[in-house]
C-alpha cells in the first residue's frame, strides 16, 4: 500500500513538473524594440501639415510650450501620443537633437533620442503592430524646421495622421 502511495506521489509530482515547465516556455517573452524613430531628410514642403508647435532647447519639463500630439492608434482601439523636446543645437555641425516620448496606448511608454537632425528633416515613429511588428509610415509624423533663433528653437509642424500609410519595415 505504502509503494502504491508513494508511486502515486512521484507521478503527480512529474506531472505538475512537466506542466509548470510547459507553462514557461509558452509564456510570451517581452519584445524589445530599438530604436523607435527615423530621421526622413528633407521632408519640408512635401506633405500637408495639421498643427504646429514651438519646441524650447533644454526646456524643462514643466514648460508651458506644449509639444504634445495625439492620434489614433492604427492598430489598436487606442491613442497615442508623441512628445519631442529640443535637446539643443550645434552651431559648427548645425545639427539638432531631439528626445522624443513615445506613449503607445495599450503596449508602453518608451523614451528615444534622436540626432543628426537638420532643419528641414523629418522624424517617423515607428509602431508596433498587434503582433508587435514594427510598422513605418511613409510619411513622418512631424517635420522640423529651426528659426533664426537656430540655438534656442525648433518649430515642430505635424503632418496629418490621413497621410499616414502604414507598413512592415524590412528586416
């Protein structure tokens, strides 16, 4: 009776074992995406523009300029959000640096820097899909374009989420 017993409780316990250990491994694993923005140069004048906003160098958080644009979710039954803000200028190289906040509605909050920006580039967002693939638009969410005041501000003009087509990028 004690061997039947004890027969017993080593198959349960192989059992449980060989489901815990199943469950791991088909559990989903946390994708992680690199980087999230694109430079597109020479994208002003090519596309029509919904909003514009005024970005600071080195504004601080609590600035009262808003860069803030929201748009619907191409993928999702969401909105997402994109807020750069102007890091600063280089006068010899006459390049801008942006760090962009990139809040997709449903999958995360991911904070990216992007450089080597001129003033007439463009900046694309890239999204993940529902099966978290990274999707481009074929035209960039916001184009920059520097003042006479080059150190100090980046005026943002945003091009309309209706212009954006979507698709895998290429591996």
């Amino acid at each position: 009776m004690k061997k039947w017993l004890l027969l017993s409780l080593v198959l349960i316990v192989v059992v449980v074992s060989i489901l815990v250990i199943r469950g791991r491994l088909d559990t989903p694993k946390p994708v992680v995406y690199g980087s999230l923005l694109v430079r597109v140069p020479n994208s002003a004048y090519k596309y029509s523009l919904c909003s514009e906003a005024f970005s600071f160098a080195k504004a601080p958080a609590d600035n009262p300029y808003k860069t803030d644009f929201t748009f619907h979710d191409p993928f999702r039954k969401a909105m997402d959000t994109i807020i750069p803000r102007f890091l600063g200028y280089d006068n010899q190289s006459q390049i801008v640096s942006f760090s962009v906040k990139i809040i997709i509605d449903q999958v995360a909050t991911f904070d990216q820097t992007i450089s080597h920006i001129q003033g007439t580039d463009g900046i694309s967002i890239l999204i993940p899909n529902t099966e978290n693939q990274l999707q481009h638009s074929s035209v960039p969410q916001f184009i920059i374009s520097l003042s006479e005041h080059r150190g100090n501000l980046a005026v943002l003009d945003y091009t309309c989420p209706d212009q954006w087509i979507w698709s895998a990028m290429k591996t």
